[in-house]
C-alpha cells in the first residue's frame, strides 16, 4: 500500500496467504450497496467498511427505534428517532474515514432501483419484507448483478449468493429458483411478530460480508448457487445445492419497462378468491364478446382450444407479450388453473387497477368437462 496509515490498518488480512497488497486493492476498488440497515445491515456494514471497502452505499428509509438496539448494535439510545442510513454512516466514517460512504434516506422502490443498483459491483440484501425481496431479486436480474442474500427468523438464518456466473456457461440461480412464489399474508412471520434472538442477526450479517469480501478479493469459496443455513439453539449449520429452474423465468419482468410497471406489493399479497372464476361466469364473460382470453401452456399441449379466440402466449414469454391484450378484461387459462393463477397475479402487479384480470379455476380441462356433460 502507498498510504502508510493504509498498511498498518490493513495489515492483519494483508499477510494473510492468497490476499495480500492485491486482494487489499481489489476491496478498495470494489462498490457495495446495502439495502436495510437494519439486524443484518448493521453487522454487515460494520465488517465491510473496516475491511476497507471502497465504496459503502447504504439505503434505508427507516429510524432508530429502542426495539432495535437488542440486535442492530451499531446504534445507541442517542440515535434513537434519526435516521438508519445517515447515523449508520456516521459511525462508520469514525471506523474508517478512508472510504466513501453514500446515504440513501429513501425507501427502494421499482421506480429508483435499478438507477441506484445500477452504480454498484454487489448488491446486499439486509430487508425483512418479501415484496422488497422479490424486486431486489428482478433487478438484480436486469442488471446482472450478483445478490447476496440473507434473512433471519426466531433462531434460525439463512445466507446465499444469487445471479452469479462463474463462467458464461453457467445459469445463474436467482431467489424466485428456491421460492418461486411469495408466501401468503401471515403464512411466514417477520421478527417483529415471530421474534428474533438477538446475536443471531450479527452472525449472519457477518456471513454476508464473509461472502462479500471473498466475491471481491477471488478468494476461497464463495456460496455461489448454495444456500447455508445457520441454527442459534443447536449451532447446527448445513448447506444445500441450488439449481435453476426455466419455468421461473416467466416470473421475471422481461424488461425495465414492465419492471418499473410491476407492483411488488400486490404481487406478495394474497388475493386468490379476487383472481379465480368459475366456468359458469367464465361463460357469461365469452358471451360479452369485450374479454381477451389467453392461454398460457405450451403449444404442443392439448387439448386445443377452437370454442373461442385465443392469445396463445406460453407462460415462459408472458412479461415479454403483454402488449398483445387490449381488453380491460383478460381471463387467463392453462390446463388446471394452476398455471393461470400465477400468471394472473403477475398480469395484475403490472396492470394494477386498470384492467381486471382473472384466472379459469379448474383450467380448460374442467372448462371442457363441463360442456361435454352439457352436450350429453
């Protein structure tokens, strides 16, 4: 290092075998943004900027609040009311007043994400709430950037890494691969209704940082395409392999535009009976004439369909065709309805309000069964 000061404040990881003066530079290069300064942000942050990395983006829009300090102990009773991220900053630039710290006091949304993801290398995500999940995930996505992931609940954490290639051969496994669609309401608690232990957010904040670090420097064994799950109680941890899955592409907006016109709070939220209709309305809809009807299996899958015009879009290419419905009611189909249901809620986060969009319970076999029941 050239600034004496630098190499006796790195110098403990510097002599460590395979980082060195090079890996020391390759953090101090690298752009790290933090989404939540919350349990995990807190021990994530604190770890990254005294490792010396470059650049710390922070955004949370969130204050201090006394439930807080048990877990994010980077704050005090004196910051209770101020703001995460300015605070969060603070105490950062008196660990390390040789890096660059960017505070973001805003909450992330589809409208400011991929300007702000876009200026850096890594993307941690420290948030508590499944819709912010899932976007960071999309435009991670978008943006081909590598996720680090971490949650927590009661005594238990989990942290991976997501979107990374290790070579351009390779698929990159993303969130919606291991959880392809959102829980329902108060199917999976947050801790403040489910609780958490207190040192269990610092471990695995630490975690990610561990495994930011390594993606940085090209150390060691990064959790690429591995979930490591981690339990307080027993200290048990054990890993699982994870793999892509092509039908959960269809899920992701296919590009900025239709990612900025998603509504990821609507699509977390659980509005089935909304969705579904029956195949007796279904009817009273085909007779209005002023419905789009799209069938979303594959091509080859029968049976065919000539009882009524269709939009034969396959699931997988749903995000990339929405421009061909033009009703203000579309009834999506598929061979059961299970298919259809989640694309309706997709249809849905992206139209909102201006187009009612369901799903054919039962699919176009029960459609089907029903008719020929008439016929006899």
């Amino acid at each position: 290092m050239d600034n004496p000061i630098s190499y006796e404040r790195y110098q403990r990881q510097m002599i460590l075998q395979d980082f060195g003066a090079a890996g020391q530079q390759k953090l101090l290069k690298g752009k790290v943004l933090l989404i939540g300064a919350g349990g995990l942000g807190c021990p994530a942050l604190q770890y990254l900027a005294a490792a010396g990395v470059g650049t710390i983006g922070i955004i949370d829009d969130d204050v201090v609040a006394l439930s807080n300090l048990h877990r994010q102990v980077l704050y005090s009773v004196n910051d209770i009311g101020l703001p995460k991220a300015e605070r969060a900053a603070e105490k950062l630039r008196q660990l390390n007043p040789e890096i660059k710290i960017i505070t973001y006091v805003q909450r992330l949304t589809n409208q400011n994400a991929l300007s702000i993801l876009e200026a850096y290398d890594l993307i941690i995500d420290g948030t508590d709430n499944f819709a912010t999940r899932y976007m960071i995930n999309d435009a991670c996505i978008l943006l081909n950037k590598p996720l680090i992931y971490g949650a927590i609940s009661q005594y238990e954490g989990q942290v991976a890494i997501f979107n990374y290639r290790k070579s351009d051969n390779d698929e990159a496994v993303n969130y919606r691969d291991l959880f392809p669609d959102p829980p329902k309401e108060d199917e999976v608690l947050n801790c403040a209704e489910a609780g958490v232990l207190g040192v269990l957010p610092g471990i695995i904040g630490a975690m990610q940082a561990n495994e930011t670090i390594k993606l940085l420097t090209g150390i060691g064994k990064p959790l690429i395409n591995r979930m490591l799950t981690f339990n307080a109680l027993n200290n048990q941890a054990y890993e699982i392999e994870l793999f892509s899955r092509p039908e959960t592409r269809s899920l992701i907006p296919g590009n900025m535009d239709i990612f900025e016109a998603t509504n990821y709070e609507w699509l977390c939220s659980s509005m089935t009976e909304q969705y579904e209709i029956d195949c007796k309305y279904f009817d009273i809809l085909l007779a209005s004439n002023t419905i789009d009807v799209m069938d979303i299996r594959e091509v080859d899958e029968m049976p065919g369909i000539d009882e009524f015009p269709i939009l034969r879009v396959p699931l997988k290419e749903l995000s990339e065709n929405v421009s061909l419905i033009q009703s203000d009611t579309v009834v999506i189909i598929c061979q059961s309805g299970v298919r259809s249901l989640q694309a309706a809620k997709q249809l849905s986060a992206i139209f909102g309000e201006s187009k009612k969009i369901f799903s054919l319970k039962g699919g176009i076999m029960e459609w089907k069964q029903q008719h020929t029941k008439q016929l006899l």
